[in-house]
C-alpha cells in the first residue's frame, strides 16, 4: 500500500520553504493534494507490479500498455491532472509548480512506470510553449494539456548517445513549408503507446545542407497522426528489454518520410531542446524522491510485520519486530533522512521556478543552479535507498516476487537518463560555480551558515575555490576529475541545510514514521552529512 505523505509535503512546501500564494490558502492546497493522493494510491499505484510483470508489447505496429494503465491514465486526464501547472489559455489551471511537484512525486511513488507518460507531456508542452508558433500553439497545446495527446522527446540516435552534434536524421524542405524526415531515434520513451489517439513527437533533425555539429540542429513537430486521421511515416520499431520500467515503452523509432513542422528558426534545435530537458531534468529528480518514498514505506511497514530474534529491550518472550533492532532502525531513518532532504531540494527549485516565471531574474539563476543538484543527488539516493530497502528485507528483498527488487531495477535508470550525473557533475562545476567564479555559490553558503557544521562548510568552500582555480589555470580536466564527488558533496551539505532549517520552524512536527522532524534532522547530521566531507576528501 502506498500512501503519500500529504501533511509532510504541505510542512516542507509552507512551513520550512515559505511557499504562499494569493489564491491557495492551506485548505485548499490540501484538499488539491488530498485528491490526487487518493489516485495515486487507490488507482495508479496497483498498476505498479502488474505493468512490472507483464511490460509492454508490440503488435502490429502497435504498442500495447499493461493492464490498467488505460484505465489510469484515463483517471489522471479526467481528474484534471495533466493540466495542473500550465498556461489557462491553453485550457490549464494555471496552478503554481510548487503545488504541481507534489503531486507528480505522488504519480512517480505510485508507479513511476506511468510516471513518465506525463513528463514527456510537460516536456512537449513547455518547448510549444516557449518557441512553437502562434499556429502550433493553438494546434497542440490544448490537446497536450488536457492529456488527450501525449508528447515525447525524440534526441538519441544509435550512432548520438549524448554527442547530440552527432545527430544525422535528415529533414528536407517541402513547398508547402513542410518537412520530410528520414532517420532512426533510439530510447525513445512512450514514443508509442494506446493511453492517447495521437502522440506528438518533439525530433531533432538536420536540415539539408545544414552545417555539421550541434550548430546545424534544428526542432521539428512530427504528429504520429495528421490532420483527416492520416497515419504519419513514423512508427515504432523495437522495444528495449531494460533492467527495469518495464511497463514504459522504451522504443527504436523509425522515421520514413515523415511529416514534420520546424519549431522557431532552423539550427537553433539544440538550444529550444534544452528548454524541454531543463524541466524533464527536474521532473528525473522527482522521480528519485517518488521512488525513495515508496521504498521506504514499503520497507517501514514490514520492518513492523516481520519478527526475527529479540532485541535487547524486548522484555517480552516472543521474537521482536525487526523494526526494534537498532541497526534495523538506523536503516530506517537514513531512507526516511535520505528522502526528506531531497524532496526539500526538490521543492526549493519549485518555488524558484513560479518566481522565475514571474521575472525574478536571480530566480531564474537558482533554478539553473539547483537543476543538476536535483537531478543527479536525488536520483543517486533513488538508488541508494531502494538498496537500503531490500537490505531492510533480508533475503526476501532479494526475491523478484518482492517489491523492493522492482524499485531497486527502476531506479538504477534514472542516474542515467535526462544526461547522466556526470554530465550534470559537469554542467554544474563548469558553467554554475566557475562561470561567475562561485558567486551565486556564495549566497548559498551564507543560507547554510548555522544550519551546518561551519567545519563541514568550510570544507565545501575550499573545494569551490579549488575548482574555480583550476578552471581559471585551464585545467579542464582536472576539474572534470573531480566534478562528481563535488557535486554529490554541495548536495549533502545542502540537503543537511534545509532539513536544519525544517526543524527549527518547528522542532516537534511528527513524521509519518512516529519520529519528530528535529530528530530526522539530527540523525542526517550526524549520519548522512558528513558523507558530504569524504567526496572532498576525494578532490585533494
């Protein structure tokens, strides 16, 4: 049973991070959060083991989801989910993002899986948004925002794992201002399905004749289905057996001729591409806290069903709960520590995108900063604490029957996907602490002081001295040695950071597992933190 930590999320969002809006009192926020909690425990989560089980299939062109998924994803358009963030000219809500990162933790705890269906919604809706037409706009963004039509992001190619420069799918003009596109698209997520009638697909392309390199790049909207209900020259063509996600269609797509519209100006793709990867990078980081979640509650409720030898304070005869032996419940509370703090870097960045969005330019800044924290750290903990989780079940956990060997399989992607984290170790050692020689660093650490042992927070200090010198030597290299155990150090510390300021505002707030936020917060201190000191210990 998975059941969404509801008032946890509301304490984080209102209490410890100060989220507020003119229109969104506390009992309408929960009410919003409530509701969708009840799908995602009543409706979605069910579908988790059997889409595992059973996966998806390719029949006759046609990808063909596990059972319940349509049922779900239906439930999830009709309760109005998909449109919960977006622009209500396009029929959305217009809700804040800070309320909408709860509720798609919820969908990925529930089963993340089906989770991904609609963050390569959001993906296409937010590049439509930002560089599409006038004209694409209205054509799309309405049915993309309601769910009807499902969105995808087509980069990778057999040949361009992450060297998107290497890209060769062609795009020749046509008179009419259209494009044919010709080529091959591999780990293509719910690049084909049966949850909607039409899929829009986000590829990038070369026109013909177009420079080579990233600099020749361009963005085309390639409908699965045209106007007059006219099958596309684009359809899957293999599905990928992966180590987990087993009920999300990864597919090998194949474009024949295909019709295809030029989103914004020709060799400019790589750059709109990235305005889709920006929020799918922070919706992989959500996936993490959605999977730690769901780890840890699956591990929590049996570590008070399963009796196994007698803890020393047992003064009954009966074998204990395994949840009374110490190191059982130092396990525990690291999944429960490790998870807190990431949701709370999660939804720091979600506040900061509603005031980007509002024009607040240093905003803006903290997003771009936080992204690569929120991705890498949080999907690294995904996997971290799944493998504390089966560790809490013993041999059990071990067993492919069990929950916990699911959530271990599903969660090793997500360091991988969206740009590895050693591409976000370098994106942000590079381009967020050397670029503007640590300054927007800086203000971070004055946030973190008090909150944080000042010894440990030196120690962050000189490691971010350390890179920007070499970088300021030209020893790119060297830098780029060093940049993952850099940006899994700033993490923990500021992970550490906010759970501190968590208990101060309220010391005795009670968590779903019985313990106090204050002890959470003491417990990742002393446990957690200092693992932030040893990835330095590795830059020397």
């Amino acid at each position: 049973m998975f059941t969404p930590p509801v008032k946890e999320m509301l304490f984080i969002l209102q209490d410890a991070l100060g989220f507020s809006h003119e229109e969104l009192d506390f009992e309408t926020c929960e009410a919003i959060l409530e509701e969708a909690a009840k799908l995602a425990s009543e409706q979605i989560a069910p579908t988790n083991s059997v889409g595992d089980r059973q996966g998806v299939s390719l029949e006759n062109g046609q990808v063909k989801t596990a059972a319940g998924f349509k049922e779900a994803y239906k439930a999830y358009c009709e309760g109005g989910w998909n449109s919960l963030p977006f622009d209500p000219e396009y029929e959305g809500q217009g809700l804040p993002w800070a309320l909408a990162f709860p509720v798609q933790e919820m969908w990925q705890g529930a089963n993340m899986s089906f989770g991904l269906c609609p963050i390569l919604n959001h993906s296409a809706i937010e590049a439509i948004t930002v560089h599409g037409s006038q004209e694409q706009k209205d054509t799309y963004l309405p049915k993309l925002i309601s769910g009807e039509w499902a969105g995808t992001m087509n980069i990778t190619e057999p040949q361009a794992g992450s060297d998107l420069g290497s890209i060769s799918t062609s795009a020749v003009p046509q008179e009419d201002g259209s494009y044919r596109l010709t080529g091959q698209k591999i780990f293509i997520t719910y690049g084909d399905h049966d949850l909607t009638d039409n899929i829009i697909h986000l590829v990038l392309a070369r026109v013909e004749g177009a420079r080579e390199g990233a600099a020749g790049i361009s963005l085309f909207i390639v409908p699965k289905i045209l106007e007059g209900d006219t099958r596309n020259g684009v359809k899957c063509i293999g599905l990928e057996n992966k180590l987990g996600i087993h009920a999300s269609p990864t597919c090998t797509m194949s474009f024949d001729n295909a019709v295809g519209y030029l989103v914004g100006r020709q060799n400019v793709g790589l750059k709109y591409m990235f305005t889709m990867m920006q929020k799918a990078r922070l919706a992989v980081g959500l996936q993490g806290v959605g999977l730690c979640e769901r780890a840890y509650q699956e591990a929590f409720a049996y570590a008070h069903e399963r009796r196994q030898g007698k803890a020393s304070n047992e003064e009954s005869n009966k074998s204990s709960m395994i949840a009374r032996h110490p190191d059982v419940r130092r396990m525990l509370m690291d999944m429960h520590a490790r998870t807190m703090a990431g949701r709370m870097i999660a939804y720091s960045a979600a506040i900061a995108l509603d005031q980007a969005s509002a024009g607040d330019k240093q905003a803006a800044s903290r997003v771009d900063f936080l992204t690569p924290i929120v991705k890498s750290w949080c999907s690294d903990m995904a996997v971290e604490v799944a493998s504390i989780g089966i560790q809490v079940h013993g041999g059990m956990g071990f067993m492919e029957e069990s929950a916990p060997a699911q959530y271990y399989r599903d969660a090793r992607v997500l360091p991988i996907y969206e740009g590895t984290n050693g591409i976000q170790a370098s994106d942000f050692v590079f381009r967020k602490i050397a670029r503007d020689k640590g300054a927007l660093a800086a203000t971070y650490f004055e946030e973190m002081s008090g909150f944080v042992d000042e010894a440990l927070l030196g120690q962050l200090k000189y490691a971010t001295q350390k890179i920007i010198s070499l970088n300021d030597d030209n020893l790119r290299d060297d830098v780029a040695w060093i940049a993952t155990p850099y940006l899994k150090g700033f993490s923990y510390i500021l992970g550490g950071s906010l759970l501190a300021k968590a208990a101060k505002v309220n010391p005795e707030f009670q968590l779903q597992s019985g313990y106090n936020i204050q002890e959470l917060s003491d417990f990742y201190a002393k446990n957690v933190m200092p693992l932030g000191g040893a990835q330095f210990a590795m830059m020397q």
